[in-house]
C-alpha cells in the first residue's frame, strides 16, 4: 500500500473545517460592518444632541419650552422635554434632549437655572 498521498477522506474534512473557519471569519466581518455602523450613528446622534441642548441652554430662561413633536435631522428625530421647578427667583428647569433613530435612542439631560 502506497501512504504518500492524502485520502478523499482527508481532504473533504480539510475542507470543511477551512469552510468553517471561512464562515467564521464572513460572520465576524459583518459584526464589525455593523458596529461600526452603529458607531457612526451614535456619533451623529450625540453630536446632534448636544448641538440642540447647547441651543436651548443659550436662550433665555422664560422661553426654554418642550418639543415633543420633534425635529428630523440627519434621518433622526430630535426632542426634548423642559420641565420647572421652584418659584422666581428660584425657578430652574430640567432639559432632557432624547435623540431617536431606527429604532434607538441617547439621552441628554441638564439642569438651567433663572439666575
């Protein structure tokens, strides 16, 4: 018997196992592809965010209202809810920003104050 060579046997499990670890290596691809995907949308979510609390700490106290209806920006959809507490002159207000987009979502809340 001549055991120079490799048997069919031995080369279809060769095969599989490098078609397993193929696939391995395809699915890991498309994780990566859709974290940094996620990561790009988080990014302009925070970005915009941010953007619009910064706008609605720089107005004036008594004119800082909610906006539950929203405003679409980049694909995402921008409210944020203003509710009061205390009395002028100690009256402040909390903001709470939430950015929304396919089915997820960030929140940035602050706190202004009348003084």
């Amino acid at each position: 018997m001549n055991k120079k060579g490799f048997t069919l046997i031995e080369i279809l499990v060769a095969l599989a196992l490098f078609a397993l670890g193929a696939l391995a290596l395809a699915h890991m691809q498309v994780l990566s592809i859709r974290g940094g995907t996620f990561g790009k949308q988080a990014l302009t979510a925070t970005t915009l965010g941010e953007q619009t609390l910064e706008g609605i700490k720089n107005t004036a106290f008594n004119a800082i209202a909610s906006n539950t209806t929203g405003v679409t920006q980049q694909g995402m959809t921008i409210t944020w809810t203003v509710n009061t507490f205390g009395t002028t002159p100690n009256q402040y207000k909390t903001i709470t920003v939430t950015v929304t987009w396919e089915g997820k979502s960030i929140n940035f809340t602050t706190i202004v104050s009348q003084v």
